[in-house]
C-alpha cells in the first residue's frame, strides 16, 4: 500500500516547500495536493513552479490533486458557491467543470497520477437526472485530462448521489472501464459501513481516503481516534486487487504542529505497513 499524504492537514496555510519538507519527515512516499486557493493556489504559476522544483529535487511522488471544493480564497464563507459538476443549472455545471480544469492544468508542470472528483453535494438527490450529468461530466473532463496524464478517481460522500453503489453504476453506465474509485473510509463509516463499501467497490479501488470519526460526522480525526475498525478496514484495502494507496487526509481545525503531524503521520504509516489482507471471507468470520 503506498503511503501518501493530504495537505489537507495545512489546509490553513499556504502549501510551500516547507510543509512539504514536513510531509517527507513523516514516511510518506507520496503527496496528494488539496485544491484550495488560499491554500494552494492552482491558478498561480510562480506557485506552482515552486512545488514542481520541491517534487523534482525529492523522492516523494506528486500522487494526487484532489478536486476543487469551492472557487474563491475563502471555501465558500464569503458567498461563493460550491464547485458542483451535476447542478441542476447548466451554467453552474459548465463553471464547476472550467475550475477543475484550471486544477488539472498543474498536471503541466507537476506530474500527477490521480484527480479525485466529488460527484454533487450532500443535499443532491439520486436520480436519472444526476446520472446523466455525473456522465457528462467524467466524460468531458477525462477527455481533458487524458493528454495531461492524469486519470479520474471518483469519490464516495455523505448523501444519496455518491454512493459506493451509485458510483459503481455511474461508471458502468457511462462504460467508463479505465476509470477508479477512492474509497473514503469516514464517509463509509458514517454510511452503510466500511466492509460494505469495500465489498462494492473493492474491483475499482485505486486509491482511499483515511481517516477515523466517531459516527456522527466527518471529523476527519488520526486514524484510531475515532470508532473505524482499521485491522479491519486496512486488511480490506491491502486484499483488493489492486491495493490501492493509503491517503491520510486529516482535519487542518485540529491545530496540528508540522512537528505533531510528523510524529502522527509516521505512526499511521506505521500501522499500514503491519496490517495483514484480509479476504471477505476472514472479513466475516472475525465479526
């Protein structure tokens, strides 16, 4: 399982070399990239060329972007509204669509695998209607983020839309086989569970999001600092058929230090290296 990284973690602070020598303190062997402008700035390019030098000059992987939330400096506090790619209103689709691409753009200068893309907002509802823009909208940004060697990993949420089960139809619907899942393990927990999630989706991981939570929101705590059963959650992911990465992405509110964010980042990295696979079958016969 490769080891990776949220600066989510920062997200209260200017992404800078610096914080990314923090990141490779901890053991990490890769870096995924939140996109938020007053965090990092995927607009600017003198920004972006500073990281690309940092990624160049270090064994750490730029593994992942994770999609824009919101287009302005303040996520959304200041009135702006959520970068939401099925929409009822198509001009909202169509500006949701032009600030990822704007993200995908880094891929230019820094050589990322992975987009992670949430599909709607938790109050969206299920239906053909966001299943038909869901497809139009995986279809129009793989097509721009294919020539830059990024592929699109679509994400589980709170709410009815993205579903492990919905997300799974969506992509058999839109016959998007080269297309992967990153499994989100505190939205599995606050949903249908953990081991269910994985059973769903275990095919089309490529990449999880980790972090713990107690059951009743998206706290995005240290992994064991909630109620997630990670032998299990982690012998689940190590047992799919392509393991996929192990992505801590854990809450900027918690005041963490760069020095406790090293210290805690190493010991998770360290209880994913001794979790043993674990098949569904042993999966049921431990409960």
């Amino acid at each position: 399982m490769l080891k990776v990284i949220s600066s989510h973690v920062f997200l209260t602070h200017r992404l800078h070399p610096g914080l990314l020598d923090v990141f490779a303190r901890t053991g990490a062997q890769g870096v995924e990239l939140f996109a938020a402008r007053q965090h990092f700035d995927y607009t600017s390019r003198p920004d972006i060329r500073e990281l690309a030098e940092w990624f160049r000059s270090n064994p750490i992987e730029p593994f992942s972007i994770h999609a824009p939330m919101f287009p302005d400096n303040e996520m959304g506090r200041g009135g702006a509204p959520a970068v939401n790619v099925i929409h009822p209103e198509k001009a909202r689709r169509i500006d949701a669509m032009d600030e990822i691409k704007r993200a995908l753009e880094v891929a230019e200068q820094i050589p990322l695998r992975f987009l992670i893309l949430h599909l709607g907002e938790r109050d969206d509802t299920w239906g053909l209607r966001a299943l038909e823009h869901s497809i139009t909208a995986i279809e129009h940004l793989r097509a721009f983020a294919a020539p830059l060697g990024v592929r699109l990993l679509v994400e589980n949420l709170e709410g009815e839309v993205a579903t492990p089960a919905h997300l799974i139809e969506i992509l058999n619907s839109g016959h998007f086989t080269d297309l992967g899942v990153c499994l989100d393990v505190g939205h599995a927990h606050l949903g249908e569970g953990v081991s269910a999630a994985l059973e769903t989706l275990r095919d089309r991981l490529r990449s999880s999001h980790l972090h713990d939570n107690r059951g009743d929101k998206d706290a995005h705590l240290w992994p064991g600092d909630g109620t997630i059963d990670w032998d299990s959650a982690l012998g689940g992911l190590k047992a799919a058929p392509h393991t996929p990465a192990g992505v801590l992405e854990i809450s900027y509110s918690i005041g963490e230090t760069p020095d406790s964010v090293a210290e805690k980042a190493y010991k998770a990295f360290e209880t994913m290296d001794q979790a043993r696979p674990i098949v569904p079958q042993e999966a049921e016969e431990s409960q």
